[in-house]
C-alpha cells in the first residue's frame, strides 16, 4: 500500500518515509494469524509422548535433534513479528513453569484459526477477545475445581508426574530411572518456609560426560567439578575433608598501573623472588594453620603455591566458575573467602570425600557425602553428544514440573483428558450467554479439543471417533477419560498414572489466550524500509551534503 495521501490538487504528502510499507484491517490480521498458524502446525506433530522429532540445522551446520518445543522454538530463525510473539510466548512458559510449551503455542495457533473463523463472519475482534477473556477465566477456574491435591513428602507420587513430562522425550525408555534422581535431587535442594516449599533449581548441577548408557546417571549428594587437581604431587584422594573456598588468587597478584623496578645487582632480584616466594608460603602455611586439606579456589594459583600446597598434602583445584563455587558453599557449609589474610576454621566447609576420579576419558573431581548438602549434582551419561544434550533438556523439564509441585501441590488427568472436561463445561457455561461471545467461548472449547485430536492423531488413531468416544464418555461423568497413545486406546488416566500439574496446565491456557489475543488485538502494521547491506549508509547529494540513502523493498 502507498505510505502517502493525495491531496486535491494531485500533490502526494508523504507521511512515511519512502519504501515503508502498511498492513491494514483485516490483512494485517490475516498476515499475523498465518504466521501463528505455521508456528502452531510445525510443533503439533512433537507433541505427546508419541510426538515425532525434529532435525534442526543452523546457519553454522550444527544440528540439533529434538522434540523439545522450547528447544525448537529457540533454535528457529523466525523472521515474521507475530511469530516472535508466539515464540516469546513460549520462552515465558519455559521459565515460568518449564513445561507445556509445546502446548501453549499449539493451543495458541489454533484459538487463532478459529477466531479467523468468526472475523469472516463479520464479527468484531473486539467481541471475540471479550469472549476469549471470559473463557480463560472460566476455564482456570474449572481446573483449580477438577484439580487434585497430593502429598509431596511422598516421593512415589512426585515420580509419577515427573515421569509423564519425560515421556514425551527422546529418554523416555529411561523415564523411571530418572525420574527418581530427579524427586531424590528435588528432595535435598528443596527448603520449607513456615508452611510453603521452595524449590531453587540452582542448586542442582547438571553435569554431563559422554560415554556409558543414560542408566549409568548418579546423583552425586555433593558437587563435581569438571576440572584436575592442579599439581601431581597432592593427593588424588582426601578423606573428611575440610574445605576452603576462595575467592582470591594463590599467586602474586599484578598491580593495575605500569610499573617499573630498578635493580644494580643479582642480590636484588633474588631477594625480590625470595619476597614473592614468601608471601605465597604465607598464603599456604596459613591454609594449613587452619586445618584445610583441600583448597578450591574461582582464580589461579602459582607454580610456587603448587609446590607448598603438594608439600603440606594439600589437595588444590583452581579456576573454578563462580557458579560451582557457590554451589559448593552451599553443598559443604564452607563460606566463600576473598582474602585468605581473614581466613577462619569456622569458614571451611566439610565433605566425607574428596576425590579425583577418571569419568570417560576426562578426570572430574567429586566432594561428597557432605554431612547436610543443600546443593547436589547429577551427572549425566549417554553415549553420544546429541542423546546427552536431549537427556539435559529432559531432566531440566522433570525438575521444573517437581518444582511446580512444590508450589502447588494439585495435579490434573493427562492424555487430554484435562482438556476435553474443561472444554466440555465451557459449552454448557458458553450457551448460557447473551449475545456473540457466546461464539467466541464455544471456538474457545474447540480450540480445547485439538490437544487431544493431535495426540490420538501421533497414537495412529482415528482422530474423529477418539473425539466422539471422550465426548461421550465426558458427558457420562468420567472426567478422566483421556488417550493412552502408548496402548492406542481411550483410558482412565488416573488408573494408568497420567498426570500433570496443576500450575502447568492453568498457565497453557492462560499464555495460549493471552497470545492470541495480542495478535488479534492488531489491525495496523507498519513495516520500516530495509536498510541496504554491504552499501554505504550515507551519500553525497548535488548540494555536497550528506544525506541519508533511502531504499525500497
């Protein structure tokens, strides 16, 4: 469309710059719900434990194999705005609750299909967002009635929830075994405050090292350190170890303005090397006088440092990531020291181990059996790169769902079933309604529906009579009918143990309605001029001045 107006006189007033281009009414919109709809389309194969995978390649070669809608999502180049919206969208879901991406943008492209629906019946957007307000208000509520409470202190029920968001992963054959690490690392990181959990996942390390099958994961109680003692002759392995974590260097540190020392004999750069020499035995005899046995630091430690430290059979690891270092503290109760001047023994922390060991072909070194650790570690193994990578995504997505737990402690039928109940309610609520949003609640509930269509539809069956049999089934009261796509049969999914939390569900429908009601909120879009690549970006005019270089599209 033209960025200018006409006057009467056929003189045209520019009101954009030259080569913008605009979008109005119903083709902006248009636009932006089939960009939505591709997005949509492209996750809905992934979804459910029987979801395919996607190859993805970036501009590198690199390629990521995944079902992982999170992960899909990021490694996408999208270039269309409503489909970042979409994608943003999912990012929110991701480290909001961690789980349900996938379903969040498939629910989201398909509230969009069917509003484009009641756009060409010449209904308001406006109308169509009330309704969709209203339905996502409604639909949470339901779910917080059909929702129900567990007990987390019992671990076997937490496995079970964990398990079903690590079935729908390429380490599903391994779900129960990780499951559990998953609930026991959970189960030690987690602190109660007067009557709530709180659950940081920065206190369980993932580690991962290729070689071996996923059933060779440990759960370290403690931290592993991808790193090697630093000297060859400290010892390899340290048994009730006191620990200083440091944050300061065991090596002369370089003064921060240029400096320049005058010597007229060999005396003086001896007696200079011998002072430098002292200061760090002094750092070391001090490490000692307290009971250290081990000393991790964030910054390097000297050759000379090494020596003393090797001398008094001090095992030493430097260059640490402040992260682990943390975790460390953590883990063994030590308080991390910036100046080993200030040291105390009340500052060290305790392990009943400490120990270098070969993992693969890399040597890691393990503190464990800390006597109250508050971090832990899961060390991942998988034979290949990709396989360890998916196994990282899978357990991160497992303890966010744990964590939801610990903060809401309901749980709601999986398989769809969930979906089918609430979008069963919201049509005998929708027909109650005067006037068009009744039409927007009723596309609401159908929109619902295609959660359980897509997963009869990767279980090979009839997506048409799995619908009709759960209606059916929904309307007689068995509101945990559902799919279990891996018998391809409609099931009780509480009998089988197909669960999901709560906090997971009610945030898909809350971020799937929120997005699409951003995208149909717009009716306008104005699209700036492509700025020219690899030309200059300013040009000589006739007059000598420089001026801006304006292109087109």
């Amino acid at each position: 469309m033209s960025s200018g107006t006409q006057q009467k006189g056929g003189v045209p007033v520019m009101v954009l710059k030259e080569g913008s281009q605009r979008t109005t009414g119903a083709d902006a919109r248009r636009s932006n719900i089939m960009a939505a709809k591709v997005i949509s389309e492209i996750l809905s194969t992934s979804l459910g434990p029987r979801g395919m995978d996607k190859m993805l390649i970036d501009a590198f070669g690199d390629v990521t194999i995944t079902g992982d809608g999170a992960a899909i999502l990021k490694e996408m180049e999208v270039q269309h705005p409503a489909a970042k919206l979409l994608i943003e969208v999912a990012k929110a879901q991701d480290a909001e609750v961690g789980d349900g991406t996938t379903t969040a943008v498939v629910l989201a492209g398909r509230l969009l299909e069917l509003a484009e629906e009641l756009l060409d019946e010449n209904i308001h957007p406006t109308i169509i967002i009330d309704g969709y307000k209203k339905a996502m208000d409604y639909a949470i509520q339901i779910a917080n009635e059909i929702a129900q409470p567990i007990n987390v202190e019992d671990k076997n029920q937490l496995a079970l929830v964990a398990m079903n968001s690590l079935s729908s992963k390429i380490v599903s054959e391994a779900k129960d075994y990780l499951a559990k690490i998953a609930v026991e690392a959970s189960a030690i990181a987690v602190e109660k405050v007067s009557d709530k959990y709180n659950l940081d996942l920065d206190w369980i390390k993932l580690e991962k090292k290729k070689g071996q099958s996923l059933f060779e994961t440990q759960l370290i109680q403690g931290i592993v350190l991808d790193k090697e003692v630093v000297h060859p002759g400290m010892p390899k392995r340290v048994v009730n170890a006191k620990i200083a974590v440091l944050d300061a260097p065991l090596e002369i540190e370089k003064p921060e303005w240029t400096t320049k020392i005058s010597v007229s004999s060999p005396q003086q750069i001896k007696g200079f090397l011998e002072e430098e020499s002292n200061i760090l035995k002094s750092y070391v005899d001090k490490l000692a006088e307290i009971g250290a046995n081990v000393v991790i630091t964030q910054k390097g430690i000297d050759e000379i440092a090494q020596h003393y430290l090797a001398k008094r059979g001090i095992m030493a690891i430097r260059r640490v990531k402040r992260s682990d270092i943390e975790k460390l503290a953590k883990a063994t109760g030590a308080k991390i020291v910036t100046s080993i001047k200030d040291i105390r023994p009340e500052d060290l922390g305790t392990a009943g181990l400490v120990e270098e060991r070969k993992v693969g072909e890399e040597k890691m070194v393990f503190v464990e059996q800390c006597p109250n650790p508050r971090a832990v570690t899961i060390l991942l193994r998988g034979a290949a790169d990709r396989i360890l990578d998916e196994a990282e995504r899978s357990m991160q997505d497992a303890l966010h769902v744990i964590r939801d737990l610990y903060r809401e402690p309901k749980i709601v039928p999986g398989g769809g079933a969930f979906e089918m109940e609430i979008a069963k309610r919201l049509r005998e609520w929708g027909r109650k309604l005067p006037g068009k949003e009744q039409l927007a609640v009723l596309k609401f509930a159908e929109a619902l529906e295609h959660i359980p269509t897509i997963l009869a539809l990767t279980a090979g069956l009839d997506p048409v009579d799995a619908i009709a049999e759960l209606r059916r089934r929904h309307d007689a009261g068995e509101f945990d009918a559902g799919v279990d796509v891996l018998s391809g049969k409609i099931e009780n999914m509480a009998k089988i143990n197909v669960v999901d939390p709560l906090l997971v569900k009610s945030h898909v429908i809350r971020s799937a309605a929120e997005a699409a009601i951003m995208i149909l909120r717009i009716d306008d879009i104005v699209a700036a001029a492509q700025t020219r690549t690899g030309g200059p970006s300013k040009s000589k005019t006739e007059g000598g001045e420089e001026g801006e270089s304006k292109s087109s599209d």
